[in-house]
C-alpha cells in the first residue's frame, strides 16, 4: 500500500515537471478578457489592418502570418469555440451572455445574474473568487455599470436600472474598478430604478475615487486598496471614448489593466479595524494572494452596431493591448496564470468580403480615417450642420456635390475622395445626406430604416462605403449569433479546448480556480 502511494506521488511529480505552463493547474492569477461584440470577423479584419499598416500585404498570406501582423491573443496555444444564444434568443444580448459568462446561466436579454423568470439571482465567478479569498478587479471600456461589467457583482432584472446596478458595486467590496464612469450615479436611470447618491455609498465603503491620469499612475507605485480610477474624459455615455479619439489625458485600456495588476497584487497586511468579520475576510485575502480580473473591450461592439469597421478595429487593437500587458504578468508568473480571450457575440454581421470587391482586399484605404463615427458626428458634422441648415431644400439634385467643405471633411476625416466614387456610391450619399440635413430624401421609410437604422444617415453611408471600398461588409445593425472564437494561455488553460456553450466558460474557469463547485450557485 505504501509503495503504491508513493509509485502515485512520484508519477504525479513527474507528470508535473514535464507539464508546460499551458497545462498546468490551479492558477493563482486569473485574467478574463471580454472583447464585447468580437467575433472572427472583427479578429481577421483587425490583423488583416495590422498587417497593412506595418506594410505588408492584406492579400498575402506570408504577410498575414508574420507574427507581428498578428494578436496577442490568436497565438494562444489553446483555442476553444462558445456558442452564444441565450434562454429564449439565438441572438443574445449582452446581459444575458455576460449573465453565461459570470454565473453559468441561461436567462433572456436585459437580465443580470438572475434567471429567466428574474426571481433567483446567482453568484458571479467574481464573487466565488472574492470568497475564494481573491482580490477582484473590474475594467471596462464602457461605463463600469454597464451591462458587461455589471454581471460581474450586479444581480437585476433589468439592465437599465443602473443606479441599482452602481449601489450594488459600491456594496461589493471588490478591490479594483477601472475604466469608464458610472452612467446614473446620482439619480435613477428610469421608472423603477433606485435613488441613490453612489459616490456617497462609494465613500461609506471605503473606495477612493481617482479621476485624472496622475492620480490613477501613482497606483502604480503606491496602490490604494478598493479603489474606483475613472478616466478624466469620457465620450458619450460614461464611456471611455474610441481608442482612435483617445486624448492623451486618457489611459487606454492595458494602460488601466496594468494599474490594475499593481493594484490587485499588493501584499499589504490588513490594517487593524473593530469589524471582526471585514478584518477576517481580509486576512483570508492577504494569506491567500492572487486575484481575478475581468477586463472588457466594451466599444467594440458600439463600432459595430454603427458599422464602423475603423473604430472598432481601433478599439480591437486596444484591446489586444491590455492581453499583452497581461502577457507580460505571465511571462514572470507562468505557472500561476491564466489568461482566456473571447468575446460574448458578434455584432454588426462583419465579413471579410464584399460584393462589389470580390476576391481582393484593400484595407490600405482605411489608413485614411482619423476619427471615429462618433467624434466626427459631435464635432466637424455638428457644427457644418448648424451652419448649413436653415433652408436646406432636400429636392435638389446636388446637395452634396456642390457642397466643397462637406467634400473636403469626408477626405480629410475618412480619406474618402468624392470624385473617386462611382456614380451608385454618389447616389447614396447624396440621399444620406439630404435624409441628416432635412430629415427628408426620396426614399421610402423602409429604406431609410434599412440603410440608416438610426444612425445619422449621412456618417453611417461614408463608412459603409469606406468599408465597402476595403472589402468589409455588414448586414446588421444588431448582435448576429453566430458562435465565438476562445483563446487560452497559461495554469488550466486546456480547460478551454474544444466546442461548447458560453455558460461552461464560468464553470470552466471555477474548475480552473479550484472553486469546488457546481455552476449556477444561488445567492444567500
């Protein structure tokens, strides 16, 4: 019996020194990087422009596989695929996939961290590795209660009451939130929503708020405990803005995932306190080490949903920054670490390929945009509109062909040269443009639904055609439900090889964890 005992002990040392990092078990760090509306589609485009940039070749296959035309992530060794309906829709939202993700749980769209019938709430893998004793960190590129992100520490029946959603993540004690800012701190979002002042309930619960660039840096070498680092300039809805609009009093997100890191891996003895429980969940903390980190690449699918293939190739490329800021954590720790990349659904219908392009790509056409859909609407669009409005009259057949300085914004902000379009593309614009500045063209209103849904109609025609010109094409303004690529590197990481559902990433992770236990867990 002893020789037996030992032969097992012996045969499991040797299994563990010959295991590389990519097959090891049991991570002490644990990474989970969400790109929210990336799919392949949105993977290939990306390093197809990556490699255009650099200087090859988006037509060349020798090109392509450079691995510095490649991601971070899609040299992973491990690679997975995750189907991604939820309860009742095989086009999910992102409640409920972030719902699958957290809890291991089907529900329906607009639900978060609770079932379909929104009367049990569950815990999220966040929470279980709070529990666990580690540290929990949340990033966001959008606001820090949104959907995404809200999954994470949030239980609600409906997603749009964010006051609730930004209480329940003042309450939660985790150590780290980071990225974008709240959306209704301070009142409710809608009929139903709670009331309160969150910044207050913030501060009652010992988080510090940091709110500009040197502020959020000194956590790199003098980290503070529970801390809430909201980006100084935030574009439209709480949300950070557009990689490709980034001001440089901005973090970008690896900048904020590697102030997280520093955060979230301080061994700082818990300070003394007469809450004996607080001060004994700490401890657990300190003795325990590790942490687990949700990062979210939130506007790559507000890109999508616009049809912009700049912006979201932009933030696409931000993202996969903040993988190699954790990459670089890996490569000191690799056998304590794991990091797993996906996505939660496609948005937008991408391809790779276009009618009017066939075979061939050219994405150097592309290099030209220098802002995304959102900045120019609020910025060079907003103010030639409120210049050029008042007695617009939409019947006329060359609006924009005699407008020189709409002309020159589309080349100057999109690289799009009127004169080399062709007489279709010309049309569209020309209808898309009469539609913003009017409100009316010679289109049925279902093709204007079709063309423009409700997007300002003239930016959505310039990238739709810039698209078109690069070989990218779309067929939705939605989510699409087609399955997602997952990718893996590190402690545990060949967990995630192979086809399955969104809800089995929770349970994998907590199996990963050592979290003993059986997804869905309900809530006390």
């Amino acid at each position: 019996m002893y020789r037996k005992k030992l032969y097992g002990i012996a045969a499991f040392a040797l299994l563990t020194l010959s295991t590389t990092p990519a097959f090891s078990t049991t991570p002490k760090y644990v990474f989970f990087f969400l790109g929210d509306g990336m799919s392949s589609s949105q993977i290939q485009a990306t390093e197809a422009y990556l490699t255009t940039k650099n200087g090859g070749s988006a037509t060349e296959a020798t090109d392509l596989l450079q691995k510095g035309n490649r991601l971070n992530f899609t040299q992973f060794p491990i690679l997975g695929m995750q189907t991604t309906y939820d309860a009742h829709a095989l086009m999910t939202d992102s409640a409920s996939s972030a719902t699958a993700f957290a809890c291991g749980l089907k529900t329906k769209s607009g639900v978060i961290g609770m079932d379909d019938t929104q009367t049990t709430s569950y815990k999220s893998i966040a929470q279980l590795a709070d529990e666990q004793g580690k540290r929990v960190g949340v990033i966001s590129s959008v606001s820090l209660d949104h959907a995404t992100p809200a999954a994470y520490y949030a239980s609600i029946a409906n997603r749009g009451y964010m006051n609730n959603i930004a209480t329940q993540l003042a309450n939660s004690g985790y150590e780290f939130f980071g990225g974008g800012g709240l959306a209704s701190p301070t009142a409710p979002n809608r009929d139903g929503d709670t009331n309160n002042d969150v910044w207050e309930v913030l501060e009652e619960n010992g988080y510090t708020v940091l709110r500009d660039r040197e502020s959020i840096e000194a956590q790199l070498d003098n980290p503070v405990d529970k801390v809430v680092c909201i980006n100084p300039y935030l574009q439209n809805s709480a949300a950070m803005p557009y990689a490709i609009d980034r001001p440089e009093s901005n973090l970008s997100l690896a900048e904020m995932t590697e102030v997280a890191i520093k955060t979230l891996v301080q061994t700082d003895r818990p300070k003394r306190g007469h809450k004996f429980f607080k001060r004994l969940h700490r401890w657990k903390k300190y003795k325990q080490g590790g942490f687990f980190l949700m990062v979210e690449g939130g506007k790559i699918d507000w890109a999508c949903h616009a049809n912009d293939a700049m912006a979201a190739i932009g933030d696409t490329l931000d993202f996969d920054d903040a993988v190699g800021t954790a990459l670089d954590f890996y490569n000191k720790h690799p056998y304590e670490t794991l990091i797993v990349v996906t996505g939660d659904h496609e948005t937008g219908g991408l391809t790779i390929g276009h009618a009017t392009t066939g075979y061939s790509a050219y994405y150097d056409r592309l290099l030209g945009q220098t802002k995304s859909f959102q900045a120019f609407g609020s910025d060079e669009w907003a103010s030639y509109k409120a210049a050029h409005q008042e007695g617009y009259d939409y019947t006329q057949s060359d609006n924009l062909a005699s407008s020189h300085e709409m002309l020159a914004l589309m080349k100057s902000v999109f690289g799009l040269v009127y004169s080399d379009l062709n007489d279709y593309q010309k049309e569209k614009l020309e209808d898309a443009f009469d539609k913003s500045m009017s409100g009316s063209n010679d289109n049925s209103d279902d093709e204007n639904q079709l063309l423009y849904s409700y997007y300002e109609p003239i930016i959505v025609t310039i990238t739709h055609i810039l698209n078109e010109q690069a070989s990218i094409g779309w067929t939705s303004y939605s989510h699409t439900g087609v399955p997602v690529p997952v990718f893996a590197i590190g402690a545990g990481s060949k967990n995630f090889a192979g086809f399955y559902d969104n809800t089995d990433i929770a349970q994998k992770l907590a199996t990963a964890m050592g979290i003993y236990k059986t997804l869905p867990v309900v809530k006390n």
